[in-house]
C-alpha cells in the first residue's frame, strides 16, 4: 500500500515552510528569497503518511511568468492524479497579502490564487483544506478580524470547509499553531493514522 498525503499549499512566503517545522518538527527547506522552493517535496511523517511540500506561485514573487506557468501547471497536475490518496490538505495564506492582493484583483475580475486554490481543493477532494491564516501579528485586532471575515466571505461563507476550519496564526509568535496542530492532528487521527506526528515537540 501506498502512503496517503498530508498536503500543504500556499503562495511563496506565507509561511508554509515555518508552519511545517513548528507543527511537525521536520526540517523543512526553506529559502531567505521567496519562492526557493520549486520543488514538490516529500517527507515521511509516520506510518503510511508523507508530507507533501507543494511549491508556491501567483505572481509577485521575482519569478518569471514562465516558470509560475509551469509551477501551476505541476501543482495542480499533482493534486489532481494524486486526489484519491490525499488525506488532508491545508492552506497557509499570508492574510495581509491575501487581502490586498484580492482586493486589486477583484477590480479586474479576476480570482486570487489563494481563493482559487481553496475552492479547487475543496472540489477535488472529499472534504475542503484546513485553512492557516498566517502572520496575524502583522496587524492590530481590527484589521486582523476584518481581514479573516473578508476571507470567509471569498471563500463562499466557509461552507467549502465542511469539516474543517480558518485558523488564525502566526507563525512567528507561536499564536494559534496550537489549535492549528491539534486540529491537523485530531483530523488525521479520525481517518486512521496513529500518531501522525508529536503533538507537542517544537513549539
Ligand atoms: N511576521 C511574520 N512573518 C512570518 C510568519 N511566518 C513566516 N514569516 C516570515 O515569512 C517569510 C517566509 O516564510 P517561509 O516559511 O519561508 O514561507 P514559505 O515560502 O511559504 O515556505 C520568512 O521571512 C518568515 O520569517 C508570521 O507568522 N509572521
Ligand atoms: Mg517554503
């Protein structure tokens, strides 16, 4: 039998890399320049389960538009053969860009990769991705509850999510990565993988 996958997508620089290692304790590579990361990467988390490290895109990032092409087009082309042995999947987004990003694409019509994303993996698979909304430190109280209302409203009132849920997050001071954890955990767990990961190393 072929393991099942544990999934993480998100654009170069949320903070995938830093949510992979304070969650898993593995030693994810990451780069100081956004976007280092062009490889889909495996790493075997425990019995019958691997973590999958998807590369990032979506423009902005100093790559060029070929490469991001090509980058979507493996992504997405992983997903989808590898769909019936993904377990679960989560998204990290950088909340702060998300929104600004959105909000400059939706004046031209168009969707941003971070919703696209969601709502794709929410089609493929049977339940929608865990959503990590990273680098809430970056903002007061405010603007951090209206940026995670304007996600939920984007992504279709959460009901894409079903099962699972937005988690507020940082990465940086530790905040919520507990409730991330467990939740990741706990999800896995209730499909059939013992002991996924520790649930309280590294953090
Ligand atoms: N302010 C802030 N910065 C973060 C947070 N998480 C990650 N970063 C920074 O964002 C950059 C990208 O992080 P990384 O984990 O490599 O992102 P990846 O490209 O998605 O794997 C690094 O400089 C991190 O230190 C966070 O919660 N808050
Ligand atoms: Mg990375």
């Amino acid at each position: 039998m072929k393991d099942e996958y544990l999934v993480f997508t998100g654009r170069p620089n949320s903070g995938k890399s830093s949510i992979i290692r304070a969650i898993t304790g593995l030693d994810v590579a990451s780069g100081k320049r956004p976007g280092t990361t062009r490889r889909i990467s495996e790493y075997s988390l425990s019995r019958g389960l691997t973590l999958v490290d998807m590369p990032g895109y979506g423009r902005m990032t100093g790559a060029s538009r070929s490469t991001e092409d090509r980058t979507k087009d493996e992504v997405l082309e992983f997903l989808e053969s590898n769909a019936g042995r993904i377990a679960l999947a989560v998204h990290v987004l950088d909340i702060f860009t998300f929104r600004e990003v959105t909000r400059r694409l939706e004046r031209k019509g168009l969707i941003s990769v971070d919703v696209e994303m969601i709502l794709f993996l929410g089609e493929l698979l049977e339940e929608g991705p865990i959503v990590a909304a990273n680098k809430v430190d970056k903002a007061d109280q405010v603007e951090r509850e209206e940026a995670l209302a304007e996600l939920k409203v984007l992504i279709g009132g959460e009901s894409i999510l079903f099962f699972n849920r937005i988690f507020p997050v940082s990465a940086r001071t530790g905040e919520g990565l507990g409730e991330l954890k467990s939740a990741i955990h706990g999800r896995l767990v209730e499909k059939g993988f013992r002991t996924p990961f520790k649930l309280w190393v590294g953090s």
